[in-house]
C-alpha cells in the first residue's frame, strides 16, 4: 500500500510517470495502473477455482445422476461423498483419490440447495421444556451398566435434568418426568418429544399416544407437542443438553449402589447448574428459571403412579410372557387369567381379584431365563419331591442343602422342603435356607420348629454368631478331694 499511495501522491504533484517509475524502482505499468485507478473501494473475495479435477472427466455426470436421485429418498439414506466414491471404484473403475469426489459433490449440494431449506431460530415461552432419550454408562451396585438418561431442559432459561433408567418405555417417561415436576414444584404447560421417545408418535398430522401418558396429561393438565420425523432441530435445545450432561455429569462413569440413589445424586447436580450464566442472557440461569416455574402450572394433590395394567393367561407351569421375558407366578397359578402391573422398575402379578401375588425387579432387553421368586416354586416341590433334581430352585441353595436334599429319600425331602416353605411365608426364604444350612452343618435334624424358629432369628438379626465354647470355664466349680478321690 506505501509504494501505490507513493505513486498517487506523486502523480498528484505533476510528475511524470517515467520519473514516478525511476525514483521508486517500479514499471511504468504500474505507475499508470494505479495513477489512473478511479476506485479502492474494498471488495469481497473472489473463490478461486482449485486447479486440477481433471481426474473426474467422464464420472460428473454419474455423480450428479445419483445425487439427483437421493431427492426422492429418505434423508437418512441417501449417498455421502465416500459412498459415491466407494461406488465409483467398485461399479466404473475410477482410480482417483477421494478428494476430488468429496469436493464435487460439495459444490453440486451448494448449486442445488433450495431457498426453503435450513434452519430458523426458535423462540421458546417460559413453561415449556424438550424431553428426548440418550444413553450413558454408569456403575450401579460394582456392574458397569449402559444406561437410558431421560433429559428434560426448559428452553427459555436453559435449566437441565436428567433421570436414568434401564429402558425406553411410556412407564420411565412418566416416572421421569413426575420426579423432575415435583423436584422443581410445578408442572410444565407445554411438552415437547422426539417421535422416538417411547410414548407417542407423529405421522403426518395425526398423533398416537399411549393411554398411559394420555393420562399422565390428563393428571398434570400439560399439553403434548411431537416433532416432525427426522427433525431434531425442532427440539434443539434438549439435543445439546443430552450431550452436555453426559459429559459433564457422567464423566468420569458415577458409581452408585442403586439406580435411584444415582438418580437422588443427577438431580443433585443438575440443581447446581442454576449459578452458572446464560449464554445469551448473561443472568444465572436460577434467575431465569424462577420465570419458568412462574409460567408453569401447580402440581396436583395426589402424584400420578405410571403403572400399566394388562392381562396375561398363565401357562401350564404358571408362567406368563411379557414384553418378552418369561416371568413365573407360580405352578398354582397354571391356565388362571392374571393381571400384569408395569412399572418402570418393577413388575407386579395380581390374582382375579386384583390381589398381590408375585412381585419382580422388571427385567429390560431379552432374557434367557425364566425369572421367578424361589419360595413360589416350594409348594409344587413338597407335592412332586421327585421334580427336585431338575427343578432352577437347585442351584439357589447352598451347597449342604443341596447335598443333603440329593441324598434324602422322598419322604425326608418332602420333610425340609415343607419347612423350608413354612418358614419362608414368616421369615423369607433366604432365612430359611440359611436355617437350614446351619442346623445341617451342626449335624442336628432341620426339622419345621427348630428351622422355623432359627430362620426368624435370622431375619431379625438375633441368633449369635457361632463360636467355639470353652468349656474349661466350668472346672473352676468342681474340685477334687484327693483324699477320697471324689470330685466335691
């Protein structure tokens, strides 16, 4: 810029463009460029076209084939740039590098993208929050576990919680979000899910929702909103914080002994995010958050249980079949019609009369295994004594019950299972193995009222532990005359 500002100041004082030339050492064809110049204006850059791509004569018009193509296809299936050059190795024997195609088909998508496509900035009112599902692994009770976080983020003020849980289902929802509406004491009037968050789905105009979470609405007065299928730009704000929590909350892995004491610690953290800034607003997000709880609605009375109720028809050993895992109720329950209670972590099993009779840790993704409870199987055993050797409640005992029921004959294994069973009822049936373990490891006889009465000893935390006995104490009574001989 000095030598262009020197030949205009020089030229404006009268002198000629050969001594302007001489006295700067420049051409005199740059002297008569910049002395005639009219405008320095600033003007935008000019892209220049990278040199070479002659390595892609012949396949441009293969390439724009299939990229016209993809405009009819889902969007999830349709070319990337290393598909396209993948196929034009295989299929027409191209044998460029792949940068080229990477760059050709940029440039295509650039010529081609229409006026309507993009994003807008979205504006969200105070009392609304995005739900969506991610995923994260935690360590519950020494297992590490890959866990499903239910994220739940207010827009307006960009406050964020988080529950996890073991599955996906209408029950986690729901149990999710009454944890997040009591934990902040309000409930939200607007709600907006992914077509993948497992309670509900858009096609089109038309919505379909599960009847749990219609009810979940019906109690909390919220309303629902489904984004469009493959749109998580519509819900922006809860995508960002599924991975933001996940990186902040769960690094490293957090270890817990049960899933609901790490989800006492999430919500935890998750209150401590309050005091740091808005990214836009410059307040706390505290601060804003009052706003939102403001806008939202007052929690009802009486907090709604996210219980499903179906009815299953029991097998001919008593075992019903739900959401793919075989469950046992019991062999006297065998061709009964039974209701089925889902919740997010239990699964509960009622008698026609809506009765209690089985309760189980609800198992998630397929298992091998029936999943029963060992004292329901007991009443069957004392009938059919024979059925022992290949019955699953074999490998639940300990090894000298297991032996001595191996060896017993019918009648006295029919004896300890009818007192393993009768102490179960009163005193569970851990106690009651543990019962009668010890009595056989003493070499006394587990008959029903000492293994009764051990096994509630047990369960309360009152029978001593066993020990040695000194008897040598006692001789300290006795004495010997040894006169006589006599012990006095």
């Amino acid at each position: 810029m000095s030598v262009q500002e020197n030949i205009r100041r020089l030229d404006s004082q009268g002198v000629p463009g050969r001594e302007i030339a001489r006295r700067l050492g420049v051409s005199r064809d740059s002297v008569a460029k910049y002395a005639e110049q009219q405008d320095f204006s600033p003007a935008p850059p000019a892209a220049s076209a990278r040199p070479g791509g002659s390595v892609l004569t012949g396949f441009e018009r293969i390439i724009e084939v299939w990229l016209a193509e993809d405009q009819r296809r889902p969007r999830k299936q349709r070319h990337t740039a290393k598909r396209i050059f993948d196929r034009l190795v295989d299929e027409h024997g191209f044998t460029g590098t792949y940068s080229p195609v990477q760059r050709h088909v940029k440039k295509w998508a650039a010529r081609n993208r229409q006026d309507g496509e993009g994003y807008t900035e979205l504006v969200w009112p105070a009392g609304t929050v995005q739900v969506d599902f991610g995923q994260a692994e935690a360590i519950i009770a020494g297992i590490r576990q890959v866990l499903h976080i239910l994220v739940v983020t207010f827009p307006f003020s960009n406050m964020r919680f988080v529950q996890a849980y073991r599955g996906e289902t209408a029950e986690c929802v729901c149990h999710g979000l009454r944890t997040v509406f009591e934990h902040i004491g309000a409930a939200p009037r607007h709600l907006v899910f992914d077509n993948a968050t497992g309670i509900g789905r858009r096609v089109g105009t038309k919505v379909v929702e599960s009847k749990l979470f219609a009810a979940f609405k019906l109690h909390y007065r919220s309303e629902s909103r489904y984004c469009n299928p493959y749109s998580g730009h519509e819900k922006g704000n809860v995508e960002n914080a599924v991975g933001f929590l996940r990186r902040n909350l769960m690094v490293p892995e957090p270890e817990a002994a049960t899933l609901a004491g790490l989800n006492e610690v999430l919500l935890a953290r998750c209150d401590a995010l309050a005091a740091t800034t808005h990214y836009r607003e410059g307040l706390p997000l505290g601060e804003l958050f009052v706003q939102d709880r403001a806008a939202s609605l007052a929690l009802p009375g009486i907090g709604f249980d996210p219980v499903r109720y179906e009815s299953r028809k029991a097998d001919k050993t008593g075992n019903l079949l739900i959401d793919g895992n075989t469950y046992a109720a019991g062999p006297a329950f065998h061709g009964r019609m039974l209701t089925v209670g889902l919740r997010h972590d239990v699964v509960q099993i009622l008698d026609e009369h809506a009765e209690p009779v089985r309760s189980f840790p609800r198992a998630f993704g397929r298992q091998t295994e029936t999943i029963f409870e060992p004292a329901s199987l007991l009443p069957l055993l004392v009938t059919k004594p024979g059925a022992w050797g290949h019955s699953p409640l074999r490998a639940l005992v300990t090894d000298p019950v297991r032996d001595w029921l191996d060896k017993a004959t019918a009648t006295d294994r029919r004896r300890l299972l009818n007192a393993v069973d009768a102490a179960s009822g009163s005193a569970g049936f851990d106690a009651a193995i543990a019962a009668a373990d010890t009595l056989i490891r003493r070499g006394d006889t587990p008959d029903m009222a000492a293994l009764g009465m051990l096994a509630r000893r047990l369960a309360h935390g009152t029978e001593p532990a066993a020990a040695n006995v000194d008897l040598s104490v006692y001789d300290t009574f006795t004495t010997l005359n040894t006169s006589t001989g006599e012990v006095a």
